[in-house]
C-alpha cells in the first residue's frame, strides 16, 4: 500500500486546490507574454517560454529519471502533439499583441469544444443532446467574443484559430493513449517545442535586456509550475472533478489584466465567455454521467 494516495473527500479536495491554483497562475505566463512582447516579438516570446521551462524541466527529469526523461514508446503521436501544442501556444502569444488577455483566453477556450466535435467527426463518437447543446453554446459565445459583424478584433480571431489547435492537441492526445509518466512528457514538450520554435526565434532573435530577462525566466519558472501542479493534481482526484476548473483561467486572466494592464472585460467577453465556460460545463457533466 505504499506510494498510494487514497481516494478520500480530503484528498479530493488537495487535488481540486492543486487544479484551482494552476488555473488561476497559468494567466500570470499570458500575461508576462503580453508584456514581452511589446518589446519583444511574440514569435521569440514563444521560444523564450519553452526554453525558459527546459531549463526549469530538465534539471527535475535528471535527478528523477537519471537517463530516461524522454518517453520511448508512441514518439509519433508525441511529436504531432507536441506541434499542435507549439502551433496553439504561438497563434495565441500572437493573438495577445491585438486584443485583452480575457478576450484572447475566452476565444481560446473553444479549444475543447473543437476536440469534441472532432471526436464525433473522425472517432464515430455519437453526438448526444448535451454535445450539441454545449456546442451551439459555445458557437453563440465565441460569435459575441469575436463580434464578426461589428469591427470584432483581430486578437480574438487568432486566440480561436489557437483554441483550434489546442482542439485537435487534445484530440491526438486522446488516440494516442500514450503510457509514458507526466514528467517524461513534460520533458519530451519542453525540449522539443524549443527545437520546433528555434527557427522563428532566430529569425525574429534580438538581445533582450537585463531587465526582461527575469520576465523570461520567471515565464518558464510559472509555466513549469503550473504542469506540475496540474500534475499533482490528477494524483489526488478525479479527470472528471478536475476539468471544469480550467474555466479559472478567465477569473485569473481578467484580474491580472486589469491589475497590470488596465483592461477590464467589456460586456462581450463577459458574456461570450460565460456562455464558453457554460458549454464546457454542460459537456463535462454529460461526460461525467455517462461514465
């Protein structure tokens, strides 16, 4: 029985606090990219994140795993998520030059709504009433978010272009069914998402000053963080308790951004992404009854 962690009330409630706390920090790295790049281009913030958490990650790998930081088995699967992932991060820090940070991560938020609808397109998973309504009440909050027909912004349209790769991440995540642990797909993400995003990086590569480099470096140290935490998390509870807590992310990004950047939330964020979240919470509860 030893290493085991009992599935008790309390235990429940460390994993859903670990779940909360990695919610509500992972806007603080947004947020430091959309600080970044106003001097910097996001292309290169976007380097800076993985190379950042590299040096975070693989310290930890090393001393954990010794010479077995990388996963062996399904590495196809693991690169074609890993480049949706890459691709997802990139079009949001992108996203971040031309709209709020709550507006970027309300249309980002598509992201699992995209996954299952391409469940149900390509996997033959049957599309039940609570999916279609989680989906048009998503479509609804994403067309107020983005205002398509009333000068909507940019930004928005490029965090939900980001959602959608996030969306299909999720989805090679899934027919993957990778058995590697936590830590060796964290190290196999850090360390190659660097080596996709070095191109771009050199290409758009300038000095940074002393001054941001504590902002890169504690980018990757929250980002790293915030995995692990999440991590954590999925040791003490549930899949299914923990998934509608990534709706905190909107509480966090709207109070960083009005903390550091003055932004508050219109009444098109807040209601496009409450609707979001709403879709996300009807599916997670029609996924959680039918298992």
């Amino acid at each position: 029985m030893h290493n085991t962690i009992p599935r008790q009330a309390n235990s429940a409630t460390i994993g859903l606090a670990l779940m909360a706390s990695a919610s509500l920090i992972v806007p603080i790295v947004d947020g430091i990219a959309k600080l970044l790049g106003e001097t910097l281009s996001p292309l290169l913030v976007a380097w800076a994140r993985y190379a950042a958490a590299t040096l975070v990650v693989l310290p930890i790998a090393v001393a954990m795993r010794g010479r077995r930081i990388l996963p062996r088995l399904g590495l196809a699967m693991q690169f074609l998520r890993t480049l949706c992932l890459v691709i997802a991060m990139t079009l949001f820090f992108v996203s971040l030059q031309w709209t709020t940070l709550a507006s970027a991560i309300a249309a980002y938020f598509s992201g699992p709504i995209v996954a299952m609808l391409l469940s149900v397109l390509f996997l033959n998973e049957r599309l039940t009433i609570a999916k279609g309504t989680s989906l048009v009440l998503a479509v609804f909050g994403a067309l107020i978010v983005l205002q398509p027909f009333g000068g909507g912004s940019l930004g928005a349209g490029i965090a939900l272009l980001a959602g959608c790769f996030h969306g299909v991440y999720l989805v090679v995540t899934k027919l993957s069914a990778s058995r590697s642990d936590s830590l060796q797909t964290l190290c196999f993400q850090c360390l190659v998402g660097t080596l996709l995003l070095s191109p771009q990086a050199a290409l758009t590569f300038e000095v940074p000053s002393v001054d941001l480099l504590w902002l890169i470096l504690s980018m990757g140290a929250i980002s790293a963080l915030a995995h692990f935490l999440t991590i954590q998390a999925f040791r003490y509870a549930e899949a299914s308790s923990l998934s509608p807590l990534v709706y905190l992310e909107l509480v966090g990004a709207i109070a960083f951004g009005a903390a550091v950047f003055g932004d508050l939330p219109g009444p098109a964020t807040l209601i496009g992404g409450t609707l979001i979240a709403l879709s996300g919470l009807v599916l997670h509860r029609s996924e959680t009854a039918r298992n």
